[in-house]
C-alpha cells in the first residue's frame, strides 16, 4: 500500500482554517489525504464578532475559548492541528499604530519561522496551503504567514538552514488561498439578484474596484459536497462568527450551483503540472509518495 498523501495548511489564527479552504481539506480527509493545520498565533487580540458571545466572561479568557473552539472545528475538519506558539497582533485601526510588543508579526523572520521548519520536516507535507504576499487582506500576521510559509518551503529542504528543526523535507507544491475574489463574489451576487433573494455582497465587491486582483486563480477544487461540513466547523467559531450573519445568507445549494469550487494559486512547484488544476497533488507521483516521520 502506497503512503498517503499529506497536506499542509498554514494559517494565522484560530477560524481562519474554516473561512479558507475548509471544504478542500475536508474533501482531501475523507479521500484519505492527511492533513495538518498549523495555526501561528492563538488570536488572543481577536475581536468578538458575534454579539451573542461579547460577554465579559468571555473576552477575559479570549484565548482559552478559542483554542476550544479551534479543537472543535479540528473535529468536525477530521484534520490534525498545532499551535506554533505566537502571540496574535491585532489589528490596528490604523496603520500608522505601533504593534504590540513580541507580537507574532514583530518576530525577526527566522524566529517566526523556526516552528514551522520544524513542524513541516516532521510531518512532510506534499502540498501547503497560505495566503498571498498581501495576506489575502492587509493583517499584519496574515502577512507574516505568507513570509514564514514562503520560507518554510524553501528552507525546509536545506540541510544547512534550521538544523536544530529536524532531518530536512522538502515539500514539492505551494499554494495562496485564493477564495476571496471578486469574481467569485460576483457571481454569487448576480445569482442572489436574478433569484430576488437580495444579495449581501455589493460591499464586499465595491472594496476590489481600487485593488486588483494579483495572482490569478490556477487551481479550482471541486468541493461542493463538503459545504455543510465546512459551515459547521466555522460555527465552532463561536467568537468569530455569528451564525445570523454575512457568511450564511447565501443557501448552499446555490453556492453548490454557481460556484462549488474553492480556488488558489499555485505559487512554487517542483513537480511538472499542467494549469488549469483541479487537484492539489497534480503532477506528485507515486516515487515523490514516502512515509511520514511520527
């Protein structure tokens, strides 16, 4: 029997996985893929976004509450998942605003990066998942973990780099979450419309008029059956989704039927792959495939 394949999905803070490519990795666990999560920082500044939860003994113990909400939607996902240890920075409201001091995005580089290093020589992933060089929306730990993702797949393969982090790995793909675009956006909005259901995106699609988009989609995975699985785990989230809001006024049949896919960019490979994808692993073969180190 061939070793599976390993997928790994590298994010800023706790909710983060269930908003960005949820049903992808859902879809990859139940195909047999295994799949870590690897959350950066404990989103110990993050904001209470459901009103039904903005209560006082809540946001005392913030951070206790979303690593057990972030256990939870790991459940639901069937992924396995670690902390790597960083403290959330925050986001200011404006960015002229100094950032906490030895928060995450405040970390010299290889320090930022170490963990990572070490968590991809242990589980040798195939595949990684992050954002873009802009964070997918201008965080400053979203940023951040484009840099220490970036750094981790070139790195990791180098044994003279990070040799304190394990015997080295070199994962053959990376990818930026491309779920958040206009056009996607578009379609669900004109879908909405001609239904006369109302649509709750012209907002979201006005904020893309002076932002372009940058890297274009290369990849599409078909996911639509694993929607349900996908809102759920982002209802785990109890902190930062509120289950009367924005991310659930669109029924799921329609997503289904406009646009079932979760989109991304293929950023680095070292495989030969023919674009369009409709596969993480295209182009990994059988020899690529060995044992991960437990």
């Amino acid at each position: 029997m061939s070793a599976p394949l390993r997928l790994m999905a590298v994010h800023a803070h706790p909710d983060d996985e269930s908003s960005k490519g949820a049903a992808t990795m859902a879809r990859y666990v139940a195909e047999g893929v295994e799949v870590l999560v690897c959350t950066l920082t404990g989103g110990e500044r993050g904001s209470i976004l459901n009103p039904k939860m903005d209560r006082p003994e809540i946001l005392e113990n913030i951070g206790e509450v979303r690593r057990l909400e972030m256990e939870r939607a790991r459940e639901i996902l069937g992924v396995r998942q670690r902390f790597m240890g960083f403290v959330d920075s925050g986001l200011p409201d404006d960015e002229s605003e100094p950032l906490p001091e030895g928060c995450f995005a405040l970390q010299p580089i290889e320090v930022a990066s170490a963990p990572l290093v070490a968590a991809v020589r242990e589980f040798r992933p195939h595949v990684i998942l992050t954002y873009d060089d802009d964070g997918g929306y201008p965080h400053p730990d979203h940023i951040m973990t484009n840099r220490v993702s970036v750094e981790a797949f070139e790195a990791a393969g180098d044994p003279d780099r990070y040799p304190e982090a394990g015997e080295p790995w070199q994962p053959l793909k990376l990818y930026y979450q491309m779920g958040f675009t206009k056009e996607r956006f578009e379609a669900l909005h004109e879908a909405m419309n001609a239904r006369d259901m109302g649509s709750p995106y012209a907002d979201w699609i006005s904020r893309w008029e002076d932002r372009p988009q940058k890297w274009p989609v290369t990849t599409r995975i078909p996911c639509g059956d694993y929607f349900e699985v996908r809102d759920e785990a982002l209802l785990a989230h109890a902190t930062q989704v509120d289950p009367d809001g924005f991310w659930f006024v669109c029924p799921r049949d329609l997503q289904r039927e406009i646009w079932p896919t979760e989109d991304y960019h293929l950023a680095r490979s070292l495989v030969d792959t023919e674009l369009p994808e409709n596969d993480l692993f295209t182009g990994i073969h059988a020899e690529e495939v060995s044992p991960a180190c437990h």
